[in-house]
C-alpha cells in the first residue's frame, strides 16, 4: 500500500531528460490507479472508524487528502493528454 507521499514522490517528475508525453500519460494513469487503490481502503478505514468510535476526524483528513490527490492526478493527466494532442 502506497502512502500519499510516496505517490506524490514517485509523480515528480526527475531533473533528468523529460519523459514523452505518452509515458508520463502511462505513469499518470498507473499512479492514478495506485491512488484510487489507496482511496477505496482509506474509504473502507473511515467507515470501520466511525462505526466502533464515531471519532474519525483524523481518518476523514486522510480520506479528503487522497480525494484531492486523485482529483489532481486526474486532472494533470488530462492536460498532458490536450498538450499531446495539440
């Protein structure tokens, strides 16, 4: 299970020589992947929180920021897409 971080890191694109655009489409698309892999149980998590303590603010954060993550990830990978088809 990857964490948000680790998602984020291995996103970042290195200072070496920049990928094409179709393998960063291709890692976008298997970042995504991992990330809605990490939501669905982040999901799972929040819903067992709040059934055995009701106290599941903490949880809830971590849900919102994978829901961010995932929006961006998406949303990064679309642009790249109209840049490649421009």
């Amino acid at each position: 299970m990857m964490s948000t971080r680790s998602i984020v890191e291995s996103a970042t694109p290195q200072p070496a020589a920049r990928p094409s655009p179709a393998a960063q489409i291709e890692r976008l698309d298997q970042l995504i992947l991992e990330a809605e892999t990490r939501l669905e149980e982040q999901e799972a998590y929040v819903r067992e929180i709040a059934l055995v303590n009701g106290a599941s603010a903490v949880a809830s954060f971590e849900l919102n920021k994978m829901q961010l993550l995932v929006a961006l990830l998406r949303e990064g990978r679309d642009r790249l897409s109209e840049a490649a088809t421009a």
